[in-house]
C-alpha cells in the first residue's frame, strides 16, 4: 500500500513545494483544543492549521467537527495538506466490543477481524481515519493495568491477532472512504514493565525481545500496517521514543517499513524525565534521530526543529525522509483526493444491526467457562428449565458502563445489555431477585446481609464480581493485589454459605486470584469485560443457548508472587518435576519452586471448558528424521519450499452435546544453541464436532515454525530433538517427537 512508485511521484512533487516550517509542520500532532504553554511557539489550532505547522490532530470526532478543520487545511492553507484525524478506537467506536484481552480469549482472528471492520467502519464515518491500534504488546504479568488491551502473553496467538486487526482496519485498500490506518503500539517491550508497573523500565536481551516480543509488531507490519507508535518504556536503558535500535534498525532497515512513527503521547517530551535529555531541544533531537516521525503533543518538534536544522544537528535530508512517510500514508489513504467524510452516512453508519449481532458473537466467544462442578448430580451448567428463580448478585449485575470496558471509544452505557436486564428479558422481571450486594470498592453490613437473604430464598444465584473498568484496569492502573477489590470476597463467601448452587461470573481486565472461589464455588466464568452485549452473550451461556468456547489467552495464576507467569518459560538447569508437589526435605527442596506455593498456574494459558468433553488421542508424526540442509533451504526460500512434517491426532467429542474443541499445537526443542521454552504454541483450529463424532487434525509444520533467534543472534533452523502436542491446553496432550539432523 505504501510502495507505489506512483505514489513517490506525488509525495515527492508535493515535498519540493514546501518550506522548511511546512516540512515541520507535517511532523506534529496536537490534541485538538491542547493548553498552548508559555514561550511555545503556538498560536491557536485553527491558526496553525492555516499556517502548515500540524500535520495531525486527534480527540476530534464527528463528521461535522472534522470536516470544518479539514476545509481550513484544505482551502485555507498554501499547499491544501489535509490533516489526518486520529483517536484511541480500541475495541470499537460506537459499537464497543468485548476489550482486546477478551477478543484474543475467542482465539478466533475472523472474528477479530470483523470486530475491527466494524469499528473502520464507524470511526471513518465520524471523520477519524486514524486509530491507535492495535496494541499488540506481549503481556506476561497481571499487575499491569494494560495487559486488558492486548492479546495476551503468547508470540503466536499475539501475532494472529494483530494480522487479524489490521486486515480489518485497513480493508482491502487503504483508500476506501470506510477504511482507517492502523497504528501498532507500542514499540516495544512495553509489556514488560518491571513489578508490572505501567510506564515502568523495561530490561530484555534482544534475544528474549526478537524472539517474544517483536513477533506480533512484525506480523502488523507484514500484514500492511500504515502506521507504528514508540512506547514510553526504555529498552535497556533507551527510551522507546528515542530507540534507534527498534525505530531503525529493526523496523526500517531489517523489516522494510515505509511508513510513519509516531510517539506515545507526550513521550518525546518524557526524555526528559527518562534522563537522557536536559531540555525540549535535545529531547526532540534525540527523537528525531531516533525514528520517531511525528510527535504527539509534546510541542518538542514545532519549536525545535527549525533552530537543530539550522546548527546542523538535524539535516534537512532526514526532515524531508520523515515528511515522505507521512504523505505516503495520507495519500494511500486518499486524503488528498477526499478529503471530506459524508456527514449524511454518520448516523446511519452506528449500531447497525450487523455490527451489533457481530458483537454479540465476539462476547458469547470469549467467555471461558473455568468450573463447572456437579451439584445435584450433574454439572451446574448449564440452567435447566425448570429454575423458577435467580438471585442476581453484585457490583457488576447492572452497570452498564462497566460492561464497556476500559477505553470505550464513543461507546455509550445506554447501548449496553446488562445480565439484569438481559436475565429479565429471558426469564420476566419476577424470577429475578437482584441485590447490589457491595460496590466494586467498598460495601455495608446491611447490603450484604440483604443479598445473602435474597440467595437462600432462591433456586439459584449468579454473583456478578470484579473490578472497576475504568479505574482498575487500562492505562495507569496497575495493581499490586489481584483479588476481589472491596467487599467482595466477603459477599462471595457468605453467598455460598447459603448452600444454594452458586454461579460466579468475573469482569475484569486480567486474571484475578481467587483460590477460595476455584475451591469452593460450582462453576465460575471469566466473562472479562464483553461489550455492549454482554447480558444477552451471558445469557445464552448460562441456559445452554450456547456453549462456551472461550481459552484463556494467559496464564491464571493462583497468587500474585507468581507473576510475571507465562507458559512458555525456560525449564532452568532445576526443573521442579511435580511443580504442584512443595518440598518435604533436602532432597527436593534445591529445585526451581516456592516453599508456599506451587509453580503450576490455577489454570493453564489455553485452557477453557464447555458443555461437553473431548478426548485426544496420541499425536503423531509422519517422519521420524527431518534433514537440517533440506529445512535450511526451505527457511531460504521463505515457504516456497514443500519441506514439512505433518504432526496430527485424533479428537473425539466423547459427551452427549455437540461442542466446539480448540486443538492446539505446541512444540519443544531441545539440543539448541540457546535454550528454549518447555513448549511454544505453534498452531491452533477450531473443530465442530456432534456427539460420539471424531475427526483427524493435522497441522503442517514448515521451516519457519521450526526456526529461533540462535546464539549467533540470526533466525534460522538448528539441530535438535523436536517434541510435538497436540492438545487442549499448554499442559496437557500425548507428546510425540522427531530430529532435526545434519549440518
């Protein structure tokens, strides 16, 4: 998309048109209607506009809005530059979908896909052709705030996800009137915040950082991305903003990207603090040299630039590059031919039908469903007919807001089902005897105590538990205790001391510990935060309208001195053996383990259940020896080789419901210059399959799965014992293996 040598004619007639301070111009983006500070050198946005000196503005939105600044730029300014518009459009504009963490539990990228279709759809519409997103940053550790906007902790699914996003984003031309330039964020290691602090300091060898945390930014990248955002961590010890390692060296010159970079907000001005810069001058040199295109909101390049130029610290070569990358993505996008969105189709374009039926199937497919134990004889869920009342329990049962999640985008609470109302739709208002019980954060005696009444003079109770979207998870909100905030646990544990079945469903932006309820609680959902029809898509689970096929996308760990937890760790030179086992004497007691604890997560990275059962069989391999010479070639020539190794197993539904198994690929190799995880996900498909019915999975395994960040820090294939899964979760399934041999 941003290749053509069509397209480098034009940006390239349009740069020897401009002025220096135009050039400048194109390089800075402001928050519209932004504090102008003392001695900045801005005037008023409108004013700039006119001059040339804002290339992008965001925190607009509305067609109207939009439309009145782009004329400005367009018939007010010399040149007639259109400004591109941009916005935080996460999980959606209007229609708010399931939040990131949620959609990648669908383990589903068509899904992921037509969600961000939706949200294109609607943001450009609104005039905003720009959204930051996707944030495709590698979250191993729960504390951090921000791990609910990602895919979770896996390389894997994490790059699936981000193709997933910005296929639909993008649609098949970038310069279709309903398409918006993804920006993949944030470049990187963000993640990886220490003590899973938000805008903590980062610390990865580039091996752990090729090998873990850039695969999903270069799967945007492949996938066409027009746009990629700087972090504000440093990477040992460089800030992301100012990273010329990352910026260019991996992104420009190893992977190719032609298009623009754009700060954080405020990050270029961040140096400062970071310390590696004393003033505005030298942050935005350091930026700018660094790789980052366009400065957001910092004001560091408007008034600093001109003057690095003139002292030669700047060359107008680099200005002119930089200025080149952010035409070619205006012009893919066709702003310069259509500059102006239809303000006729804005209304016409929100909540369609479509869009909302597509952001129920996203909530009804991200639910996990972690337990479901017998009461009665047979599993809780789910609901039988003949429940003629339900206590509705908790903070979340009714708040509308909440089931939106953490940057909502234009989302609104008046468009979202809450389990209330959707369970009163179902079942009529009087079979459903709903108590607020506690607020999120705090509660009464006598609120609790009314709750619990309502429970033991019902069939059945669902608790509606968990954080607070907007304060507790998301940017800034990091926590150091992952259990139920408030009141909570309290309501929890009476509630179940009634004796009634209790159904446990949590929101929340990450896994929270909660070893009380997996001991004690019949069957308990992870139903994050799902959007806007959440009570309707919780609805459904619970009465059998569907089963669940949500996986965990993380590991859940059982206490929060686990974290970071993933399952794709090295096994060290003292594996545990029986993690779960904790030490007796001095002959286990050296290992890799806790002495309160054990290593093993409450569940495993892939885990989730349904309303059937499944057996799989042992998994097999058609070769036994796989030539290294021959995996080379094919590495080479990057697919086009047929060198593979199939690797399949048998599944078979073995309960008395149709359901929907999620087999999963896992591999281990062992004998490597480096060492390696004790699995890594490889694969994964979704199989229909009826009662009694089986079916044969295989999954294909080319050069390119087989290949690593070696020690001589190049990405090939090596020699080595090649252990394959095929299972339904990271810590289950029959192994099999093969060699790699040869030099």
């Amino acid at each position: 998309m941003l290749d053509s040598p069509d397209l480098d004619k034009r940006v390239n007639a349009l740069l020897q048109k401009m002025t220096l301070e135009e050039k400048i111009g194109q390089l800075v983006q402001y928050s519209f209607g932004q504090p102008t500070g003392p001695n900045s050198g801005r005037t008023d946005d409108k004013d700039m506009i006119r001059r040339g000196q804002v290339g992008s503005l965001f925190n607009v939105k509305g067609a109207r809005e939009t439309n009145a600044l782009q004329r400005i730029a367009v018939e007010d300014s010399r040149l007639h530059i259109p400004l591109i518009f941009g916005m935080d459009v996460i999980h959606g504009y209007r229609t708010t979908f399931p939040v990131p963490l949620a959609l990648a539990a669908t383990w589903s990228p068509e899904i992921v896909e037509q969600a961000a279709r939706v949200a294109a759809r609607e943001s450009s519409a609104a005039g905003i052709r720009w959204v930051f997103s996707p944030m495709v940053d590698i979250a191993r550790d729960a504390r951090w705030g921000r791990m609910t906007e990602g895919a979770g902790e896996d390389p894997y699914l994490g790059a699936s996800m981000a193709r997933a996003y910005v296929r639909g984003y993008q649609g098949e031309r970038l310069d279709s009137a309903d398409s918006v330039a993804a920006c993949a964020k944030h470049l990187v290691g963000y993640g990886a915040a220490e003590a899973g602090r938000d805008y903590n300091s980062t610390e990865i060898s580039e091996h752990t950082l090729r090998e873990y945390y850039l695969p999903p930014f270069q799967a945007a990248k492949e996938a066409g991305a027009a746009t990629f955002m700087a972090g504000f961590n440093t990477v040992n010890g460089i800030p992301s903003s100012a990273n010329p390692f990352v910026l260019k060296q991996v992104l420009r010159h190893e992977w190719g990207f032609k298009g623009l970079v754009v700060s954080d907000w405020n990050s270029v001005g961040e140096l400062i603090a970071h310390g590696v810069a004393n003033d505005s001058a030298t942050a935005a040199r350091k930026a700018f040299l660094g790789g980052v295109d366009m400065d957001m909101v910092s004001n560091s390049y408007h008034p600093n630039l001109p003057q690095l130029v003139q002292s030669g610290q700047v060359a107008v070569a680099g200005i002119d590059e930089s200025v080149r990358r952010i035409f070619r993505v205006k012009f893919a996008m066709g702003l310069f031919d259509h500059p102006y969105t239809d303000e006729n189709l804005e209304a016409t374009a929100m909540l369609r039908p479509e869009s909302v039926a597509i952001a129920k199937t996203a909530a009804t497919r991200s639910l996990v469903l972690l337990r479901n134990e017998p009461f009665a004889g047979s599993p809780l869920l789910p609901l039988t007919g003949n429940i003629s009342s339900i206590a509705l329990i908790g903070p979340l049962a009714d708040d509308a807001a909440n089931m939106l999640g953490s940057w909502a985008g234009d989302g609104e609470k008046e468009n979202a089902v809450t389990l209330r109302r959707a369970l009163s739709q179902k079942l009529g208002e009087a079979a459903i005897h709903y108590a607020k019980g506690t607020d999120v954060a705090s509660g009464s005696d006598g609120d609790i105590a009314a709750a619990v009444q309502l429970a033991q003079q019902s069939d059945v109770t669902v608790l509606a538990l968990g954080e607070d979207a907007p304060t507790m998870t998301g940017e800034a909100a990091s926590r150091t205790k992952l259990d139920l905030p408030g009141r909570q646990q309290e309501l929890l544990e009476k509630v179940v001391a009634s004796g009634k079945p209790v159904i446990l469903i949590l929101f929340s932006g990450r896994p929270l510990t909660l070893p009380w309820a997996f001991g004690h609680v019949h069957a308990v959902i992870a139903a994050w935060f799902p959007g806007i029809q959440a009570g309707n898509a919780l609805t459904d689970i619970l009465f059998g309208d569907a089963a669940p096929t949500g996986h965990l996308q993380v590991s859940w760990p059982r206490s929060v001195g686990q974290e970071p937890l993933y399952y794709n760790a090295l096994n060290t030179g003292r594996p545990a053996g029986d993690p779960t086992h904790r030490p007796e004497n001095g002959e286990t007691k050296y290992l890799s383990r806790y002495i309160d604890e054990g290593n093993t997560p409450q569940f495993p990275f892939g885990f989730g259940l349904t309303y059937t059962n499944f057996s799989y069989g042992p998994t097999k391999v058609n070769n036994a020896q796989l030539p290294l010479p021959a995996l080379r070639r094919s590495f080479a020539a990057k697919g086009k080789s047929s060198t593979t190794i199939s690797v399949s197993s048998e599944i078979k539904n073995t309960g008395g419901r149709a359901g929907v198994a999620l087999a999963q690929l896992y591999i281990r190799l062992e004998g490597t210059s480096v060492a390696m995880p004790v699995r890594m996900l490889k694969g994964f498909q979704s199989i229909s399959l009826a009662p009694n019915e089986s079916r044969k999975v295989t999954f294909d395994l080319p050069a390119e799965t087989l290949a690593f960040w070696g020690a001589d820090n190049k990405l090939g294939v090596e020699p080595a014992h090649v252990t394959v899964w095929i299972a339904p979760n990271s810590a289950e399934g029959e192994s099999a293996t093969f060699e790699i041999t040869g030099q």
